[in-house]
C-alpha cells in the first residue's frame, strides 16, 4: 500500500516531499508554519495579505499608524477614494516579511508566498507589480497567483532577473481558468511552474459559484490532467480542498497530480497563527457549523464557521489603516453596503451590516473563521482533554501524518 512518502515533487533537479501547506491570510499561515513544512522537506506558504499589518505585528514596524496617521483627515468620510498605498513602504513591508523568512529558512523544502489579486488595494496593477517584485528580490523560493485570474501578473514581473528562475504557479478551478491564464502568457514564453487546482471543498475564498457543491475536485483535475496531455504541456499538478488523510492524498498522487496542498488539518497546529480560542472553535465545530456564503466583498463565495463573529457585524470601514480590497476605483462592496445602513442610522450606533463584512478588519483581528468543509472532523485527529479543550497538534506531527499514514488511519498526537 503506497503512502505519500512514496512520492516526490520534482522541479527541475529539485525534489521535494510533495505535501504543501496552503497559504492563509492574514498571517493564519505563519512564517513558523511555513519553516516548518520547509523543514520537513515540504512546501511552506507565507501570505503577503494585509503585509504592513503583518510587519508591524512580526518586526514592530509602523507602516499601519504612519498610513493612518496620513489620512486621519478621511475617516469620516465615507468616500475611501484617496486612500493609497505608498509603493516604497509597501515595498519595505514585503522585503521584511519575505526576507526575514527565508532568512530563518532551514531544511531541503520551499517557501512559497501567496498573493491574491483580489487584494486590489485602490491600484491594482502597481500594487500587485510591487508586491510580486519585491517577493522576488527578498529572495522568496516561488509564488502562487491566488484570488483571480492574473492574466497580467507573469507580465508584471517579466523584468525582474528571477522571472525565470523562481518557481512561478497559479491556483485554478477549472481548465477554463488555466486556459485563459496560458493564452494570455502566451507571449512571455515562460509556462507555470505549477499549477494548484483548488476544489469547492477548500478554506477561505472559492473560485465557484454558490453552485460550488456541484463540482468535485478529482473530476477538474482529471479533466485539466486530460488538456495538459492534449496540448503536450508538462506542469506538475497538485490538488487542493478537502484532502484530510495521507490515503486522501495518495489517491490524488496516483491519478495526475504531482503534489497536494492542504490547509484545514494545520489550522490547529501550534504554529498556526489563530489564536488558542479560535482554534477551539475550529475543533469544536459540527458539519451543520460549516457555511458558505457571499459576505465578502470580493465577490468570491467563501466558507466560514456560522458562529463567525464578522457575520452581520457593523464596524466602520477601516481603510484609512487598511483598505486592501479598495478596488481601482476606491470603492468595496462592504463600504457601499455599510453606507446603506448609515443612511437608514444616520447616528451611526448600533448598525449591522447583514450582506457583506469588512474584510480586512476582521481577518487581521481573526474574527473571520474562514475554513475548509471537513474542520468538523479536525476533533478526530486529537484528544479531548479533561477541561473539555482540544489538544493543539505540532506542524510536525500533522505533516508526518500526512506523508506516512495509510487505510485512512490519523495518528493521535502523544
Ligand atoms: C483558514 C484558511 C485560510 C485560507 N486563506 C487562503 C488565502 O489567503 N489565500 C488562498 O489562496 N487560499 C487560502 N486558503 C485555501 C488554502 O490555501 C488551501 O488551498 C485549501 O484550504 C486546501 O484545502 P483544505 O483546507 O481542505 O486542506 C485558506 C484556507 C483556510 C483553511
């Protein structure tokens, strides 16, 4: 019987065990999470979501109360519209976190970052161009395009001298998504690295309608296996959502794919950066606690748990601090649909804002419990201890078990 260990992810000369932590934002997947996924001989992700916030909270930097500071002047105005990012500090905040990881990197595996081009941030182009690039010069070992189609983003950092030599890939969920991304890179003569199918079953933002039920992962990864072969393209494949056992994993390695990448199972591991509390609601959570909705303003469905407390929260908007879903026009669908409820509340006390939820300020508080759908099972995979809490896991521990466990058996940490 194979187990995943069986199995390696090759680039190039390079190989590595074929197991990737997926990217969270903001900062659930931590660098420590990432180093050690890295150091098992895996594939780690950082995200550069909300990443001056994140500096400031890793390196006690200020890029957060410096923006503020510049625009306090706007907070009550509820047009966002002039509320940029300095390119230099955004830069400077991305240089830092990228490079202080990898500068802590130990073990034969990667470190990957996650950018996501929904985090438009008031310009989408310059901000995604700065952030790719300055990855690229902190040294970052590849990148994963998440959250949109980036039919520009191999054009954003074509200039850059490790375009070609740092492992480039993009998260897709469907074979339409990848065609239309290869034809638009066409030019550039430089094909992905890697390509990440993600399911309907994953964490955080879905690339599906709220008809997401109606597709499976391996059937999309068959399909898209199918076109590679057709087009005569070799890029490694690896399948994402709903991954849970190491024999999960091994059914996908044994039918296209090259790699997996999980996330659920790591988001109760002590290097996890949600917080112990939320963590417990992770554990604690039933099938029924798990939901998919449209409350983000990225337009994407995402899955939370039902409890979420940004669920019909009211906050003001925050982007004099934040504002990286301001989109190229300065606008987010929370600011327009928390301006409706102003005008009904002109007082501005007491309001809830059903439709949609302020992104930013709720995941850099971890008051948005977006997970994947089969967390309700995370409290198989540990001990319920005497004061009714779960006991948190090692990255090690969840990582081993991915790679040496077989007949679908999860080991029990000690
Ligand atoms: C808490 C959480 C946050 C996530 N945040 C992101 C994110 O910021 N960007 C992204 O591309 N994917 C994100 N994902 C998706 C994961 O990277 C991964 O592809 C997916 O969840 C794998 O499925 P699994 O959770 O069932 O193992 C998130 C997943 C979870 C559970």
């Amino acid at each position: 019987m194979k187990r995943v260990d069986d199995f390696r992810l090759k680039f190039g000369k390079k190989e590595v065990v074929p197991i990737i932590i997926g990217g969270m934002g903001v900062d659930i997947s931590t660098a420590e999470l990432a180093l050690e996924a890295v150091r098992l001989g895996g594939i780690g992700h950082i995200s550069d979501a909300m990443v001056q916030d994140v500096s400031d909270r890793r390196f006690d930097t200020e890029f957060v109360k410096e923006k503020t500071k510049f625009y306090k002047h706007n907070i009550d105005n509820s047009d966002k519209s002039s509320v940029q990012f300095d390119l230099g500090r955004l830069a400077e905040a991305t240089k830092l976190h990228v490079g202080r990881t990898m500068e802590a990197k130990r073990g034969d595996g990667m470190v990957f970052v996650n950018c996501m081009e929904k985090l438009s941030m008031n310009s989408p182009r310059d901000t995604l161009q700065v952030r790719l690039n300055s990855a690229l010069d902190a040294g970052i070992d590849g990148i994963t395009l998440s959250a949109g189609l980036h039919l520009g983003s191999f054009g954003l950092m074509a200039d850059h001298p490790r375009f070609r030599d740092a492992k480039l890939g993009i998260i897709v969920s469907s074979v339409r998504a990848l065609q239309l991304f290869l034809r638009k890179t066409a030019r550039l003569n430089r094909l992905p690295d890697f390509v990440i199918i993600e399911g309907p079953l994953a964490g955080g933002h879905l690339g599906f309608g709220m008809d997401w039920a109606q597709y499976d992962l391996a059937t999309i990864v068959a399909e898209i296996a199918q076109f590679l072969k057709t087009e005569q393209l070799d890029i490694p494949l690896i399948a994402a959502g709903g991954i849970f056992t190491g024999s999960d994993a091994v059914s996908f390695l044994e039918n296209g794919a090259a790699a997996i990448q999980v996330a659920t199972r790591f988001t109760v591991a002590n290097e996890c950066g949600l917080p112990d509390k939320v963590k417990q609601e992770y554990f604690k959570a039933s099938e029924e606690d798990i939901v998919v909705n449209t409350l983000s303003p990225t337009g994407y469905p995402m899955r939370m748990l039902r409890n979420t407390p940004a669920i019909g929260a009211g906050i003001r908007p925050n982007c004099e601090a934040y504002g990286y879903l301001l989109d190229g026009n300065g606008s987010c669908a929370y600011i327009t649909a928390y301006n409706a409820q102003i005008v009904i509340h002109p007082d501005g006390k007491n309001i809830s804002v059903p439709d949609k939820t302020c992104l930013c300020t709720h995941m850099r508080n971890y008051n948005c419990w977006t997970c994947g759908s089969l967390t309700h099972r995370l409290k198989d995979t540990t001990h319920k201890l005497a004061d009714g809490r779960y006991q948190t896991l090692s990255a090690e521990h969840i990582f081993k078990d991915y790679q040496f466990s077989v007949d679908q058996q999860v080991a029990l940490p000690i």
